[in-house]
C-alpha cells in the first residue's frame, strides 16, 4: 500500500513538471499513470 501511495506521488510530481515545461502529451500520460495508481490505492483499500 505505501508503495503505491508512494508511485502515485511521483507520478503526481511529474505531472506537475511535465505542465509546467508545456509537454502535453507527457503531460496527459502521467495524469493516466496517476488515475492508475489511484484505482489500485482503492482497490486495496477496498479488500
């Protein structure tokens, strides 16, 4: 769980990043990334 917590963090992070330097396609790809490690934060919570 706290890996995880930890990945989406990062991915956070880099998104961040990616929208301030204006790289938009990297950008959108780490929002995905994020939404990734959001659902599995869930679904770990959830069982």
């Amino acid at each position: 769980m706290g890996n995880l917590i930890l990945q989406y963090e990062e991915a956070k992070k880099n998104s961040k990043q990616h929208m301030q330097n204006g790289q938009i396609p990297a950008y959108l790809n780490a929002l995905l990334e994020m939404n990734k490690y959001k659902r599995l934060i869930v679904a770990v919570v959830a069982n």
